[in-house]
C-alpha cells in the first residue's frame, strides 16, 4: 500500500477561487504528489515544477480531455447571485461543470473526488441555492467513481481578495455565534477556507468508503 501513496496526480477545478488557491498551495507543497494540474479561465501567473495550467472552462473542457488525467479531482467551483444573476449560467457553473469534471476525469481514470459543496443541500427543495447544491452532490456521486468525498461547509470565512462587504459582516457574526452553535447545530458553524483545503488534503490520506460526507465537525477532526 505504501506505493500508492507516492508519485500521485491531482487536478483542480476552481484553482484561482478562496478555497481552491488553499488547495492548491497545499498540493504543491505536498511531497505525495508529483504533478498538480489546474483547469482555469486565465493564467494564474503561478510557476513550479509541479504545476500544469491548463487554460479552459465548461464548454472546452471536452476538448482538454486528454490532458485531464489525475488520481484526485478537487472540485471548489462556485459562483454568487451577484457576478451571476442568469440562472441558467449559474446553474452551469455549480452543477454541470462539476459533474462533467468528474464524469471526464473518470474516464481518464481518475478515482477519487473532492467536492465542495455547502450545508444543507437538498434536491427536492424549491430554493435554487439549495436544489442546486443538492442536486450536484446527487450527479458527482452518479459518476461512481472508487472514492467520493462531499465537503459541506456553512460560512466559509478568511480574507477573499474581492470586495464582499454584505459577507464580511456574516463573518464577524459567525465568528460570535460559534461557539453557541452546539449539538446538531454544529455543521451551521462558519470555518476558514484555509481549514476546508486543508480537511480535503487530510481526506485525501485516509482510508474512506464509497462517498463520505463532511460537515464542519468532520472537517475540524481533520485539522
């Protein structure tokens, strides 16, 4: 078993995004892993030896297929109703870019993947957010890959590089309510993007069945 946890590849989509940059950072600092592939819009301006750009989006994906080959697919794509406001662009973005990710990366054969979702998704529910959210999760675990690892995060809290002033004031009443958040409750607490990468790379090193799910108290145990 020691072998398979030497030489792996990873690829990451949503690499130049709050959670995905902790990912990355972590990858390429990870002696585990030979070579870090990362499918963005535009260049990060990022050089190591490690490190594969690959320049691309939902609709050209297809045609990078062959150079999307990894062990592990991390997923942290996500948009907001702000830089997003078409539905149907939004929808495209959350879902049917994760899932064609992770049925292309499958194919190329991938097995395992990590995807960021939120707390709370649920298929059936008539709020878009949370059908959304609900529905990728339910897609991604279709593709079956070997292992499936579903990260629920509430408010995702830190330092984004843009402006979000609505957030940046969630995130000082998340910072208060925390700790009165108990029991059942707890997977409604805020946790830093720094933290979320970070769970996913602990993830990446255990022993998981089919398709685990993380909530905040999962994802704390991994710190």
């Amino acid at each position: 078993m020691e072998a398979d946890t030497q030489g792996k590849k990873a690829i990451i989509f949503g690499a130049s995004g709050f959670v995905g940059n902790y990912i990355l950072e972590g990858l390429l600092n990870d002696p585990d892993y030979d070579q870090v592939t990362v499918v963005v819009r535009k260049n990060l301006k990022l050089s190591h030896p490690k490190l594969v750009t690959l320049i691309g989006d939902y609709h050209s994906l297809p045609s990078l297929k062959d150079q999307i080959v990894a062990d592990e697919v991390f997923i942290s794509l996500g948009t907001t109703k702000k830089n997003t406001p078409d539905q149907k662009i939004y929808y495209e973005v959350d879902h049917d870019y994760p899932v064609l990710a992770t049925q292309i990366a499958k194919e190329k054969g991938a097995k395992s993947v990590f995807l960021v979702s939120a707390v709370g998704p649920d298929a059936g529910s008539s709020i878009f957010y949370v059908r959304t959210k609900g529905e990728t999760e339910r897609d991604v675990v279709a593709q079956d890959l070997l292992h499936t690892h579903i990260f629920r995060p509430s408010m995702i809290m830190g330092d984004r590089q843009e402006s979000r002033p609505m957030e940046k004031i969630f995130i000082k009443l998340f910072s208060l309510l925390n700790p009165l958040l108990i029991g059942p409750a707890q997977k409604y607490r805020g946790i830093k993007a720094k933290d979320i990468a970070k769970a996913m790379l602990s993830a990446a090193k255990k022993p998981a069945g089919k398709v685990k799910v993380y909530e905040w108290k999962e994802m704390n145990e991994l710190l």
